[in-house]
C-alpha cells in the first residue's frame, strides 16, 4: 500500500483537495495506521501554527510602528518631519528704552528659528484678559507660504486653526488666555513653536 506524502496530508488537513480525491484519502486513512498516525501529528501541528498566528499584532499596528520610526531611519526621504523652533529674540528680555511710554500693557515680539524658516510673532493683550496672536512666516530660501495650515494648542490639543495670507501672515485674534504651542505644516516639515504664550498662574 503506497502511503500518502506530506503535503496530500496538508492539502487534505486543510481541505483543499477537490471532492473525489478527499473521498479517496479519507478511505485510505481509515485503513493505514501509519498514515492516520502522521495526519493526526500534521493536524495538532497546523493547530499549534494557527493558535500561534492569532497573537501577532494586527498589520495595521505594525504599519504604525514603521512610520513612527521612519523619520530616524530615513530623515532625508521622509517629508513630514518635525521641526521644533528656537527662540531667537523677546522683546521682554530686552531693556526698556529710556523715555518711551506705553498706555497698557505693550505688545510682545518673538522670533522663532526653524531651520530655514522664520516665524514672526505679536502677541497683544485685548480686553476682558484676551489675547491676539498674529505673526509671519518667512524664508530666505523660498516665497511666501500662502495657505499654510496654522494652529494653535493647549495642553494638547488643538483648540483654534487658521491659514496664512498670500504673504505668509496669521492672526488667532481675541482668544482667552492660556499656555499655548503654535505648530504650522510646511514643505520642510512640521514645525512647533513650544510656549509661544504663558498665562500667569491665578491668584484667585
């Protein structure tokens, strides 16, 4: 009696054979021992394979994790990375110039270096303790980013959105006072600009 090979056994395991020949085979193992013995192996075998593939992350998940990590592997090939400002120049870290008077409280200026680019802030108080963040993005290597994608967030989330004007500039006028993170989609990157504004801690 000539015993069936391996893959038959799989192929009749997994039920991937055409009717006639799985008649066949189901009538050969009922009368071979040493068959039925090694499809019984094979089965407990493709079971243990099966359990095992179920606890492997879902493909979308392992995606994730390799465009988390593509910007260290790839920086140069990777459009969408991140850009973190520096603070360059403040206005309030700057001495008061002798004999100019301000009626409130005056305007504060920031700039903001990322790379090429420049981001230059206004932020003016307004009433009822609101303030208005207005600024321009600026580059020595390219014309103005018209349409720019802006927002404005506080502990994490973004709470106000605008785009730039054909010359680059943005205001999020009258907004309440909080601490906020501006962030800006460019073609080099995503840039942020951490703690463009501090509110002062209540003393309520």
């Amino acid at each position: 009696m000539r015993h069936l090979t391996t893959d038959t056994l799989l192929n009749h395991i997994e039920n991937t054979e055409d009717s006639a020949d799985r008649a066949a085979r189901t009538v050969h193992l009922g009368s071979c021992a040493s068959c039925q013995e090694k499809a019984e192996e094979l089965q407990e075998l493709v079971s243990l394979l099966s359990r095992d593939a179920a606890n492997e992350p879902p493909a979308d998940l392992v995606q994730w994790g390799v465009q988390l990590f593509q910007p260290v592997l790839s920086p140069k090939e990777n459009p969408l990375r991140r850009l973190v400002g520096r603070l360059v120049f403040d206005s309030f870290l700057q001495p008061a110039t002798a004999g100019v008077r301000h009626v409130g409280a005056a305007p504060r200026q920031l700039l903001f270096k990322a790379g090429d680019v420049d981001v230059d802030l206004r932020i003016e108080s307004g009433l009822d303790d609101r303030i208005s963040v207005a600024g321009q993005v600026l580059s020595s290597t390219k014309p103005f980013f018209d349409d720019t994608p802006v927002r404005l967030e506080s502990h994490g989330v973004v709470g106000y959105k605008t785009r730039t004007n054909p010359v680059g500039e943005f205001i999020f006028d009258e907004v309440p006072p909080d601490t906020y993170h501006l962030s800006m989609d460019l073609p080099e990157g995503q840039v942020t600009l951490f703690c463009v504004y501090r509110a002062e801690p209540s003393m309520a």
